[in-house]
C-alpha cells in the first residue's frame, strides 16, 4: 500500500507544492521602423543578429514548460540557466521544483538547499523541500519542511494538502485527515484539496462520505467525474469501493 500511497502523493503533492512564481512578462513591443534607422535595420544580417539574454523570460519559458507538463525540457532549460547563474536563488529554485517534478529527488533536494543556502526565502520552496523528503522517505524532515512553509504562510491550503499527504503515506489516517479538513475549509483552497480529503475519508472506509465530499461545490458533471476518479484511486488501494460492503484489503498479485 505504501507504494501506492507514494504514486498518488507525487501527483497530488508536487502539483500544488512547486507552482513557480508568474511569468515574467514580455516587455517587447512591435511597430515600424522608423525611417531613419531603417537603412541599418537592413543592412543587419539575420545571422548575426542575436537576442540579448534575458533571465525572467527564460524562467517564464521554463514555467510555461512545467505548466503543459513537459517537466523535462523545463529541466533542461534550467540546467543552462544554472550554469549562466550558477549562485542565483531564484534560478536554484525553479530548478530544485523542476528537478522535484521530473522525479529526480536527490539532486533536487541538494538544488534546494543550496537556493536556500544563497538566501532563497520561498515558502514555495519549502514546501517542495517536503515533497520531496516524503518520496526519500524522510518523514520527519519532511514535516519540519512543512512547519518552516507553514511559518512564512500560516494555514496555506497547499502546505497543509502536503502535510496531510505526508501522514498518509505513513499510515497516519487521523493526521491527514485533520490537516486536510483546515486546509480545505481556506477560501484558496483548489478541488485537489477536497479530492485529497474525500480519498483519505475513503481509506479510513468511510465511502459514502468520502463520494459526497468528492462531489461537493462543483457541478453535477464535476461531481461525477471526481466520484468516478475516488473510486479508482480508492480501487488502486485495495478498497472495495461499496456503500453496503467493508474495506477488504487487496489480493495478492
């Protein structure tokens, strides 16, 4: 069960832990040349002409990246960045997450304690710190990480989500489901958050509850959709998932 519990919290914990910072925005602006400039415009070869490097727009880029799920060209982008800025805590940062989110645990977790180490005072990045000593196995390091995030942002929805998840991957039903149920009653709480409760009610063989937290706030069509994906999640755990019928653990094989 264990294992199974580590694959849910990777796709739960990092998508609300190691949201980067907004994008930078793009200061270029487009007209026409003006007339007396416009001889030297042309008379500049495309071949030649090189873009000056910009630092925001390439962690934008890289955060566009992770947006759309291509966590490993965004890891690539800012393994080129580090070697440009090798001391910048902002880039550490958006390369210890990147690192967190392609599941490269250990050479994330020295990524980010180095960020912290050049002075990086990200809640973000503690609570990516969690993350990822919760998939090396280091709860209690992981909940100090939680605690230090949790200082810089009390009661955020997300720190808490993780702090929850963090428990239920030690079998600590009770604790999660406490963290869970301040984080999601925070007004920026997401549906992930009530998804995660709803699946750890579930655990605990408390079904019908859990479909009817599953279902709460949202559309009649959201509602199913997330009961449908409780069910799976709760399936996946061994649950037999029954209004009328016991948790049973799983069968082997």
């Amino acid at each position: 069960m264990a294992n199974t519990f580590t694959r849910f919290a990777v796709a739960t914990t990092l998508g609300l832990a190691l949201a980067l910072g907004g994008c930078a925005k793009d200061k270029t602006t487009t007209g026409s040349v003006p007339a007396k400039s416009a001889s030297s415009a042309n008379k500049a070869s495309p071949k030649t002409a090189k873009a000056p490097f910009d630092l925001n727009k390439e962690l934008a880029r890289a955060t566009t990246l992770r947006g759309n799920g291509r966590n490993k060209e965004a890891v690539l982008v800012l393994a080129k960045l580090t070697r440009k800025r090798p001391n910048d805590s902002k880039v550490l940062s958006a390369y210890g997450k990147a690192l967190a989110s392609s599941g490269q645990f250990a050479k994330a977790l020295v990524v980010v304690e180095k960020a912290q180490a050049k002075g990086a005072r990200d809640w973000r990045l503690h609570s990516t710190k969690g993350v990822i000593h919760d998939q090396l196995a280091q709860p209690q390091k992981a909940r100090l990480a939680y605690s230090e995030a949790l200082k810089i942002r009390p009661g955020d929805p997300s720190i808490l989500s993780n702090l929850a998840m963090s428990h239920m991957m030690s079998g600590e039903l009770a604790q999660a489901e406490t963290h869970l149920r301040k984080a999601v009653n925070r007004p920026s709480a997401d549906r992930r958050v009530r998804q995660n409760l709803a699946f750890v009610i579930g655990l605990q063989g408390r079904v019908k509850e859990a479909e009817s937290v599953a279902a709460r706030n949202v559309s009649e069509s959201q509602g199913r959709a997330n009961v449908k994906l409780l069910r799976q999640m709760l399936a996946e755990q061994g649950a037999l998932v029954s209004e009328s019928r016991p948790v049973v653990p799983a069968t082997s094989g």
